[in-house]
C-alpha cells in the first residue's frame, strides 16, 4: 500500500488533502516567507489517529510537520519544498474535554483554538489569562509548541507557566498520557517540559491540562508619557512597590510606533506626543470604581510623567488598547521592516536601546528602529526599516542588520527569541549564540528520540 493510501485509512479519505488548492492555506507560513510543498495535509480527529500517523512516518521515513492555527512567525509549521513531508494539521482536535472549576483547570485538545479556551473558561466564571493578537485563530498546541507569551505575562506568566500536563506522541508512536491537573508533583522527570517551546521535534502534542485563574471583575487602564525608557522601568517598580501583582499588563512604545498608527490608521486619536509611551493595566476581584478610584489617586500630582490618559469606560479601554495593536498593522502598511522579538533582564532595557541603537545608526544610517513591547517581562518587539530609498541597502544587509541585534541581546544576558520560536527563520542564530552546552544536550535527546530526524526537520535544530 502507498503512502498515501495507508494515511488515507487512518483518517479518512475526506480528511486526506492532496490536491494543490486544498494544501494552500498549510504551505506558507502568516508573514508569507516560507513556502514549501507536502505530500499531503493529514487532518486527524483523534490521538489515536495521530500515533497511527507518526507510527506511519516511522515504518516509511516520512517527514512529519505539525501545524496548528499557522500564526507563527518564523516558519516553524511550514513543510520544505521537497514534497516529501508530511503535514498533520490538528484543527479536528478541537473538544474541550474537561473544565474542573474546583480544580480550577480546563483540559483541552491541541486543535481548539486559543478564543475557545478563554471562553470555555468564562462560561465557567474562570479566567485563561494568555491573551494574543490571533487568539481567534491559533491553537493550543501550537501555543504550547512554542511557549507563547502574549500581554499577560507579567502577572500569569508564559504558556509553560499556565501548563500543568500534557498529552502527546512521541517518535516513536507512543502516547505520552500525562494531563494530570496537578500543581504539584514531584515523581521524577517532568515529561510536559520535553513538549513546551521545543516546536514539535520530539514529539506532537494532542491535548492539554491548562491553569485557570478568578475572573477579574475590574480593570483600570492607562497610557502615561514618559521621557526615556528608563523612567519605564521605574514606573514599573512603583507600579508594582504600590499595586503588587494586580498590575497585569505593562507595554513600552516609542514615540515612533505611535506616529506610524497615527499616519496609517487615521481613525485612530493619539492622546498624546511624547517620546514614550507606557501603557499599563491593573486588574482585580473588587469593585471597578475602587480600582479607578486608586490608580487616579497614584496618578495625580505625580511630576514623572510627561501626560496621562485614564481610561473612563469600556470603550476608552477599548481605544488605548488600539493604540497598541495597530502598531504592527501601521508597519505592515509603511513597507517592509526587519523584525526581532529580543528580551533582556528589565534592568538592561534601558542600557540595550541605548547601545543597539547607537550601533545600528552608524552602521545604517538614517535606519528607523520601531521599539513596542511587553517591558513587564523584558521583552522587545525590535522592528528595523529604512526611511529613504538610498537608504536600502538595511534590507541587502539583513544578516549584518541581524548580527547587531542578537549581539547586543547577548550582550546584556538576553535572547534572540522572547515568544515568537525558533523555526526556520533563527535555526542558524541560535547555533551561533546558544549556550553550546545546552544545544548539544539538545540534539543529543533529538538523537535518541529521533534518530531518523522525521519529526518537524529543518525546525529549531
């Protein structure tokens, strides 16, 4: 039997995509960098299905690529152009298989989407607290897969955080079953470990134990002008010295971010121009009046900032958080721009714009660096673009453009990847500037566990 026909048996024929038109939409990845060509698009509905599948790739040395909403941005679920791989897309795999309010988890299968946890969640009186832009269309595996992190980690922490257990299949065919909802357990190695930010190269994850949280009944929301990055960070400490961990979201954006929303969303109103912003978020359990009540009262008099804008109501929360979101659609609309998502210790945000900055400049003169971000937690959406048609040589020399960045990232004990993986797009990046110790380790588990490097190949490794 072929290939194709034994994958057909295991899902389906209806459920075995051949044809070009069908494997469109799994061949190229969100931003449209890489393009590649599988054999064909498995879609199973069931784990079983998916061992079967990955016991398939074994006996025949078939590549496999796992794929979930395909929101990713370094090309990790996007098969090679050999035609020879793969792609096991696992939107089926989309049940809310248990929600333990007393427990305070939500088991789900790796296909539902990020949107159908939170609201799994809230039909509960719960909160899921990861919260990203295409939480509409990612899934909970490919969260997984590539530790994401999103606007609330600085309270609730990354998906690795929010994990509790995992159910998945390893290269072998095997099912690892550990969706045990526990928040302690202490019985030896810690298998969901081998699954979370590693990009499906050991293994696929099915289904998922997730923590939930109290649903907040108020959130106070503001955008502050301040003056350098570094009144950022102390903002940030006397936000949290004053509300603890009622501060929930914390995100810097330079005065450069706000003037592309305001040219290429005119819709939208800026407050006000300021060389930085802060726009930041509490959240708690009381009342909604209080909370305002509380954060007005820090605010006023206060001389360290340059203006501030506290939201009123709903809608005004609305518009600020606009603000943010549209950067990266005003970017897309300006042209093309180099993008990086760094993080440094906080204490060295301030340090690392500083000296990046200044070594981009006198190599690229004129570049324009578009600097947003997630400052809570250190890390930086560092966005790099030309500002005139002599000035295009930035994209001709993207790896010198590249070397800067991750460089100075290093420099200051920092990463080239906060949340956004690996993929294809930083394999090389990361063999040059990771701890070697740890990249050995790695491969030396991706050998043993893989030794036909069938699983997600070409990926992180």
């Amino acid at each position: 039997m072929s290939i194709l026909t034994r994958a057909a048996d295991i899902v389906g024929a209806a459920h075995l995509l051949t044809d070009t038109a069908d494997t469109a939409a799994y061949t190229t990845d969100w931003r449209q960098r890489f393009h590649g060509r599988p054999l064909a698009v498995a879609l199973p509905a069931t784990t079983g299905q998916v061992a079967a599948l990955v016991q398939l790739s074994r006996d025949t040395g078939t590549p496999l690529v796992p794929q979930g909403g395909n929101t990713g941005t370094v090309g990790g679920a996007t098969p090679d152009a050999s035609g020879r791989a793969l792609v096991i897309a696992l939107r089926r795999m989309n049940a809310i298989r248990a929600v333990d309010r007393d427990n305070a988890t939500v088991t789900a299968e790796a296909g539902c989407t990020l949107a159908e946890v939170q609201a799994a969640a809230a039909g509960h009186g719960l909160l899921y607290p990861l919260s990203l832009a295409s939480e509409g269309s990612c899934q909970i595996g490919g969260n997984l897969a590539a530790n994401a992190g999103g606007l609330a980690v600085l309270r609730y922490g990354n998906t690795r955080e929010l994990t509790l257990g995992i159910e998945a299949v390893l290269p072998d065919g095997q099912v690892i079953h550990a969706l045990k909802g526990l928040r302690k357990n202490n019985s030896g190695f810690d298998a969901k470990q081998l699954f979370i930010g590693t990009e499906g190269i050991f293994g696929i994850i099915t289904a998922a134990t997730l923590k939930l949280y109290p649903q907040p009944n108020a959130r106070a929301t503001a955008l502050v002008g301040i003056d350098s990055p570094a009144a950022a960070v102390a903002l940030l400490h006397e936000l949290h010295d004053r509300f603890g961990d009622r501060l929930t979201t914390f995100e810097l954006i330079s005065g450069q971010c706000l003037s592309l929303v305001a040219h290429h969303v005119p819709e939208v109103r800026l407050p006000f121009d300021c060389a930085w912003s802060v726009l930041f978020e509490l959240s708690d359990g009381g009342e909604q009046a209080a909370l305002d009540a509380q954060l007005f009262d820090w605010l006023d008099g206060r001389d360290a900032f340059v203006d501030a804008v506290l939201a009123q109501s709903g809608r005004e929360r609305r518009e600020l958080w606009r603000l943010r979101e549209e950067i990266s659609e005003a970017q897309r609309r300006d042209g093309p721009s180099i993008k990086h998502d760094i993080a440094v210790p906080v204490s060295a945000i301030p340090a690392f714009l500083d000296s990046c900055g200044r070594q981009l400049e006198t190599a690229f003169p004129g570049c324009r660096i578009v600097t947003f971000g997630h400052l809570g937690d250190g890390n930086l959406h560092y966005n790099i673009s030309h500002t005139r048609p002599g000035n295009a040589a930035l994209f001709d020399d993207e790896q010198r453009v590249n070397e800067i960045v991750f460089s100075c990232a290093y420099a200051f004990d920092g990463t080239l990847s906060a949340e956004h993986g690996v993929g294809q797009l930083r394999r090389h990046w990361l063999a040059r500037f990771h701890d070697p110790a740890s990249m050995s380790l790695m491969r030396t588990l991706k050998t043993a566990l893989d030794p036909a490097g069938l699983m997600n190949p070409g990926k992180l490794l």
